[in-house]
C-alpha cells in the first residue's frame, strides 16, 4: 500500500471545543494537533508520522465526552 502524505487538514468542532490536524511547517513527514476549547489557551502537539497525529486527534476528540 502506498503512504501518501495528508494533503488536507480535519476539523472537528462541537461543544465548545476545536480539535484539528494538519501538515506541521517543521519538515517532511510531520503533523501537528490542535485542541482549543472556550477560556482555554490552545494546546498544540508535534507529531513525527501521521498515524501518530491521527490517533491524538482521535483521542483528544473523544475526551470531550469526559
């Protein structure tokens, strides 16, 4: 299977809460993720592969139902 790199960015946003992934400006190969929520500063995280920034995002969006 070819890898190809995240040509686009994902937002989800609900409840007051951002979470994003996008290509990090760093380098090749790397992502960055983003979770804002209301009268919070912005949490940003580095990422060296996609599928590590994918699993963040996926968690950080799931821990909004906590």
């Amino acid at each position: 299977m070819a890898k190809r790199a995240l040509a686009f960015g994902a937002r989800f946003k609900g409840n007051g809460r951002t979470v994003k992934v996008q290509k990090d400006g760093r380098g090749k190969g790397s992502y960055e993720v983003e979770v804002s929520r209301k009268g919070r500063s912005t949490e940003r995280r580095q990422h060296d592969d996609l599928g590590g920034a994918l699993k963040d995002f996926a968690s950080s969006w799931r821990s909004r139902l906590h």
